[in-house]
C-alpha cells in the first residue's frame, strides 16, 4: 500500500504541472507579453508647452515676459491651473533680465557700479546689473552665483587665485579686467594674464595718445570683435535727472528735468521736455540749444549719438554712433605719464579691440579680448583716472554684458520631483535696439 500511495503523489505533481504549464501558454495567447502603448502623454506635453509659447507670441508679450520671471510665472500658473503638471521656463542667447557682476575691488566702486551701470532699456525692455563684492576663490559666494567677474585694479598677482578663476571660465562666466600695468613682471610672471587673458609685455611708452578708437570695423558676425562692438554702439546708457530745470518754452514739462551728460572732461547739459523730447546742450555752453526726439541722432561735441529713449521726466538713454573717439584711456602717472605696451600674448592682432593714437599717428593695443574655457575674457586700462565719463562708463557695461554667461539656470528644486517632462523650444528675434537673437525653453512635467 505504500508504494501505491507513493505512485498516486506522483501523478497529483505531474497533474498540477500540466495545469501551470496550460494556465502559461493560455496568458501567453491571450496577454501577450508585446503590448501597444502610445505617445499621448509625451505629445499632450510638448503641445501644452508649444501653445504656452505661441499664445505668449500671438498676444505680443513673448519678448516681455520672457526676460521677465514675475510676469512669466504669473501667465504660466493661470494657464495650468487646475492641473498637477509642474512648469519650467528658461532662456539663452540673449542678455537676461538681470546680470549679477562679482567685482573685485573696493567697497567705493561696487557702489559707483550700481549706481550708472544697474539699468537701462534694450530693445524696449529693462535689463540691470547687481553687482557684489568677491574675493577670487571658488567658495566665495558672490563669485558662485555671478554671471561675470570685474577685477577692478588689482594690486595683487592674480596666479594664486588661477585655479579659481579657471574653474569659473570653464562654467562659462566672463572675465572683465581693468588694470594698469608699469612693469614686465606684473605681466610677464602672472599665469592669468599670460593664460587667462593671454597678454604679453611690449615695453612702457612716454607720454600720452591723443585719442582711442575701435581698431578697425568688424568684418563680419564670425570676426571676433563683432559682439563687444555691436553690444556699445547699440546698448544705451542711461542718464538721469540730478535736478529740476527751468520753465522752457513749448516743453510740456515745466519745469523740465536738468540732467548732464559727460564726455572727455566736458558735461553738456539736457532738460527732458516732455514724454518723447529733450534739450541738449551740443556745444558745452551750457542750456539746451537743440531739441532732440527719440530715435533720433544728434552730435554733441562733435559725436554721433542717437537719443535711444525719452523715458519720460526721469531719463534719456543715449548710444554711441560708429566712429565715435574716446579720449585718452591708456595712459596714467608713473613720475611722468607713460602708457603701456601690451600685446596678444598669441600674436594674434584681431583680438585687439580699441587702440590708442599717439600724435605721431603711432598706435598701441587699448583693449584686448579673447576667450579661454568656455568663458569670454577681456583686459582694458583703468583708464588713467579716478572717475569715468558716460562713454567710458557705457564701454564697461558693454563689455561686461558682453562676456557674461547667457545660460540661465533651470529651476532644479521645482523640476526635482518631476518623473516625466517635456520641453518645446521658441527661437525668438528683436531688433529695436540691437539685434538679439534667443531661445525661450518652456517645460511641462508631472510629479513622480
């Protein structure tokens, strides 16, 4: 009997395994292991973040709101509400709505940046500048968080701080740099300024140029200059009022807004006349002699200078016409007024943005930019004073515009929890003031 009770055990085993391997290829047939699934969740998101974009561009607010995150963030909130989709913007290309400019000087010149270089308007939106104080280390968190760094007349070799400055370049900040140099060594034993900035010592001239100018025109959007030349002559600076003026006739402002103007050592007065006007003084004879409206060019002292904005009673804003002169920026007092002779350390001369001319028609480099990493580069004089007239001022705001990192950042802690998200690019043109050219990111995604 045992061993028949043994063989009935081996036929309940075998039975059961039939019916697995039955029940198996049944859900084989019938549930396929193969199952269709289709992209309705990918394209319902990119299309939400496409018709974001195109309602932006269709209402006429796209170039407003992009570089504006309040309002931005305003239209995209009441565009999903109702829905658990999480949303994202960010923009590259063009010059954000604020560039944060670590500066490495004294406390007085941060202030003295904020103050004629924090706004202006570009292509009829505001853009500004905030700038902090930064030493030059890569835990330094001024510097972390900027988008270019000014070394404002560095008294100290910079090679301790090369492995810093290195790793900022490579992250794709700029590097705007003013300072004088009397001796071969502050150029010639400084891994920064002959790897960074890739300069190269000549020698120290006597005496002083009569003039600095742009070296040449570009010759084209690949030559090297073409970015920080376009960025001054096309990006206003804007001057406000300091006073009231007087009554003047046919003005609907009474009394005007009295404002001045600074180039060369010569200060030429404006009065804001009413919403799209102003008196300026042309010649530096003090009062206004010739109305000017906006989007109109007007010579002062000579120069070419179109009036960009009438900002109502509080401003204008001026930019500076091809052929525009500055005046001497290279040289500066070392017992005597001597001007140094700085090279492209490559023997590369397109580099060389501005150059001063000496009376003898001798010229010497007056700026010199380049790149290095990822990051752009750019060293100019201190411009041989302690104050700046607005030319000047508008070159370095220019310049540092110019080399700043145009990335902006995705929010990390709002897109941290998305599983799944989309994103739909928007290639966007203006050209009111400047042509600038950008790319408007608008990502949709879902929480985990």
């Amino acid at each position: 009997m045992a061993k028949v009770c043994g063989r009935k055990g081996i036929i309940n085993v075998i039975e059961l395994s039939l019916v697995v391997v039955t029940l198996f290829v049944s859900f084989s047939v019938f549930f396929p292991g193969n199952s269709y699934k289709d992209k309705w969740d990918d394209a319902y998101g990119t299309l939400k973040a496409r018709d974001a974009a195109l309602t932006l561009e269709r209402t006429g607010n796209l170039h407003a709101y992009a570089y504006d995150s309040g309002q931005m963030d305003a239209f995209l909130t009441k565009l999903f509400t109702g829905s658990n989709a999480v949303v994202w913007h960010s923009i590259s290309g063009g010059i954000a709505e604020t560039t944060k400019v670590a500066c490495n000087c004294t406390s007085i010149q941060v202030a003295q940046m904020n103050g004629w270089a924090g706004r202006t308007l570009l292509n009829k939106r505001n853009i500004s500048m905030e700038f902090c104080r930064a030493n030059l280390v890569a835990s330094d968190e001024c510097l972390a968080n900027s988008d270019v760094l000014l070394i404002w007349g560095s008294v100290q070799p910079l090679g301790a701080s090369s492995a810093a400055l290195i790793d900022y370049v490579s992250k794709g900040g700029g590097i705007v740099e003013l300072k004088d140099f009397s001796q071969s060594s502050q150029v010639e034993s400084d891994s920064v300024q002959t790897g960074i900035f890739g300069l190269r010592w000549g020698s120290l001239t006597t005496g002083q140029p009569t003039r600095t100018e742009f070296s040449r025109t570009p010759r084209g959007e690949s030559d090297i200059i073409y970015q920080p030349y376009k960025y001054f002559h096309h990006i206003p600076i804007m001057l406000n009022i300091s006073k009231n003026g007087g009554a003047v006739t046919g003005c609907t402002y009474n009394p005007t807004g009295n404002g001045t103007l600074t180039l060369k050592g010569v200060s030429y007065e404006f009065d804001t006349c009413s919403p799209v006007s102003a008196w300026i003084d042309t010649d530096g004879t003090g009062g206004g002699d010739t109305m000017v409206s906006a989007r109109q060019t007007v010579s002062v002292g000579g120069s070419s200078l179109l009036m960009s904005y009438v900002n109502g009673f509080n401003s204008i804003s001026l930019s500076f016409q091809p052929g525009y002169q500055f005046g001497d920026i290279l040289s500066f007092t070392s017992g005597s007024r001597v001007s140094p002779l700085i090279q492209p350390r490559d023997g590369n001369n397109d580099r060389v943005l501005l150059q001063s001319v000496f009376a003898s028609s001798a010229t010497q480099p007056a700026a010199i930019i380049g790149s290095y990493g990822s990051g752009k580069t750019a060293w100019l004089p201190e411009f041989g004073k302690d104050s700046l007239d607005d030319s000047e001022k508008s070159l370095v705001m220019s310049m540092l515009l110019w080399a700043a990192n145009k990335e902006s950042a995705s929010p990390s802690a709002q897109i941290a929890n998305v599983g799944t998200g989309y994103v739909a690019s928007y290639i966007n043109v203006q050209n009111y003031d400047m042509f600038e050219l950008y790319e408007l990111n608008i990502g949709v995604g879902y929480p985990i």
